[in-house]
C-alpha cells in the first residue's frame, strides 16, 4: 500500500510535498505528485482534467479544487465535464484545500487535488 504525500507547504509559486519542491501548480492523484499546467482559475478547461478522467472511479471518487489565495467558482465547463464524469467537485481556495487534502488522503480517501500556485 502506497503512502499519501502530505503537503508540508505552499505559496512562493508552489509547494512542498512529501520533502520536495514542486514549483507552479500541481495534482496529486493515487498519491503521485505531477506538475499541472493550470495557472489560474479563468484558464481552467476539462483538458487540465484528463489525467483525472483517465484514471477513472476506481482511483478518484472527487476532486478537491484549489483556487489560489481566495476560493472562486470553478468555470461551468469544468463542473460539468467532471459532474458528466460522475465525479465530485470541491472548491476552496488553495491553503483550504491542501489541508483537507492531507486529512482525506491520511484516512485513505480516493481524492484528487488540484492545486492551483500562488
């Protein structure tokens, strides 16, 4: 069994998960950490989702969306490309979202998280 990386810190322009520094934004998914091309929440489309939507229910059940500093909507496309999905939405703003990350995936929980740097 695979251990879910925590993340220890954000801001600067990224983050630091399990020991190492990640600059720009990132998704975690099956408790693999890999860069992720958003760069702020209007650029967001389903595209940014295709690792998510490849990897399907058995690994993610939803998706814990940070926004950046301040928590705004995520754009309709997104919802409904992941809503089509059957998969679940949380938006927050980023600093949100990396905590509750850390406590879903301590308790085994099939999350995502989209972290989008700041």
């Amino acid at each position: 069994m695979r251990v879910a990386p925590g993340v220890e810190a954000y801001g600067g322009g990224g983050f630091r998960v399990a020991g190492l520094r990640y600059a720009g934004s990132i998704l975690i998914l099956d408790d693999l950490v890999r860069p992720w091309a958003a760069t702020d929440l209007k650029a967001l489309t389903p595209d940014l989702f295709a690792p998510v939507f490849d990897a399907g229910l058995q690994t993610v059940e939803f998706v814990l969306l940070g926004t950046g500093p301040s928590v705004a909507p995520a754009p309709r496309p997104v919802r409904d490309a992941l809503q089509a999905a059957g998969l679940g939405l949380e938006v927050m703003s980023t600093p949100e979202a990396c905590r509750l990350y850390n406590l879903m995936a301590e308790d085994g929980r099939r999350v995502a998280a989209a972290l989008i740097a700041f």
